[in-house]
C-alpha cells in the first residue's frame, strides 16, 4: 500500500512538473543572410519556416501580413526556407526568390510565389522575374548558384536542428509554433511579449 501511494505521488509529481517547451537559439533562427522585415532591435521576433509551395503556408500569408501591417516597427519578421521533399517546385521556388533577392527583390518575389502558387515551373518563375524589372541574365545566373542553393540548404539544416516537420513554422521569440496560426493567436503571443 505504501509502494503504491509512493508510486501515485511520483507519477503526480512528473506530469505537474511539465515545463514549457525550451525556446530555440536565435543563432540557430536567425542568421546574417536572413531575410528580415521591421526593426532589427525590436522586442518580438517572428521567424517563419515555410514553403512556396505548401498550400498551408499560401493560405498562412494573408494573416502574415496584417500581422506585420498591425505591427509595423515594433517587430521583426524572419522568412526561412523549408521546402518540403514531396513538393516538386519547393527548392526551385526558394532558388528564384534568392536569386531575386541578390537583385533587391526578395519580398517582390516571395508575394509573387504565394500569389502563383502552386504554378511554380522552372518557366513560371523565370515569367515571373521578368514582370519584377530585374536583369534577368544576372537572375538566371544567380538562381543556379551554389551560393543560393547554399543558403536554402542552410535554412534546411537549422529547421532540421530544431525538430521542425510541418510548414508553415513559427517561432515567437524563440517559441515554436507549428502550422498557420490565426490572427487572434498571433496578437496574443505578441501582445504578450511587447
């Protein structure tokens, strides 16, 4: 009776001692070829993990965006690759915002992915560089570069690093949410920080 009683109170007090789960580096979330949006010194960080591809992350964007509109200058925004293996234009898709990005047109580009997807052929995204008045010689040329395919596989390696499986991801100040979260949710954990 005894050893039972003791067994109950041990089991007891492991499930109440659950923590929260360990917020993740910023090192690992955030590194110097990050694309970033708002205030580099703000107070919350929003680092997405996310796929062009993914209809998730497509239909996630809307809310991204009234969530960086609501906060503008009072948070910073990270954008992560993670194309998806079983997405056959994922990598691709991520090349061609990259390659835009080294002309200064990331976030042209990656508005255009989102809007286009899933029509996202090797000829599609080549269409869509020429409508973003960019040198198109220069895109073809960085888009088959290891430095962005490099930098894709980077964003690969870190979300593998912190147990990510499923897009979009988020991380709050480190927390990780997976899936798309709404607009209320968002507000909350943000509110919460600032």
């Amino acid at each position: 009776m005894a050893a039972t009683l003791v067994l109950i109170v041990g089991v007891a007090v492991l499930l109440g001692n659950k923590s929260a789960p360990k917020p993740v580096d910023q090192a690992t979330l955030v590194n110097q070829t990050s694309e970033i949006l708002g205030a580099y010194d703000a107070k919350v960080t929003i680092v997405e993990f996310s796929d062009f591809e993914c209809p998730a992350c497509k239909s996630a964007e809307p809310t991204v965006e009234q969530v960086l509109d609501k906060y503008k200058g009072k948070i910073r925004f990270v954008y992560r690759h993670f194309p998806l293996s079983q997405h056959q234009y994922g990598f691709i898709a991520a090349q061609a915002a990259e390659a835009a990005g080294l002309q200064n047109k990331f976030w042209e580009m990656h508005k255009l992915l989102f809007e286009k997807s899933p029509q996202l052929s090797q000829d599609d995204l080549f269409k869509y560089a020429m409508t973003l008045n960019i040198d198109v010689a220069k895109f073809a040329a960085d888009y088959n570069s290891e430095t962005v395919k490099n930098k894709i596989q980077q964003d690969l390696a870190d979300g593998n690093k912190t147990g990510l499986t499923v897009t979009p991801t988020f991380f709050i100040n480190g927390t990780k949410f997976d899936g798309a979260l709404s607009l209320a949710e968002f507000f909350k954990e943000i509110d919460a920080r600032l």
